[in-house]
C-alpha cells in the first residue's frame, strides 16, 4: 500500500547536511505598548473634513 512510510530514508539521512541557524525569539508586544500605538494613531488623524478641491473646465 502507498500508506506506509519509508523508514529507510529516514534512518539514514545525514544530520551534518543541515544548515546552522540562529535562533531568533519575536515577543508579542505588551499591552502598554500597543495603548500606546493606538494613541498615536489616533492623534495623526486628521480632524474635521478635507477642504474639496474643485476643477473648473477651460472655456472654449
């Protein structure tokens, strides 16, 4: 059956082939710091409305 694995593969793959990496650790932020995103987000926004730009077509 194609359902049982290839155990041979497996025992003899070469462990000295893998590459050496650098474990790298991402924290997730913590509460204060992302009050503190939020609150300079909404203090770039700008206020009221845009002022509307009008385009007046030439005069032939």
């Amino acid at each position: 059956m194609a359902d049982k694995l290839d155990t041979g593969k497996i025992a003899s793959f070469d462990k000295a082939k893998l590459k050496k990496m650098e474990r790298q650790e991402n924290t997730l932020p913590t509460k204060e710091t992302t009050e503190q995103e939020k609150q300079s987000e909404i203090s770039q926004e700008p206020r009221g409305f845009p002022t509307p730009v009008i385009f007046e077509t030439p005069q032939s």
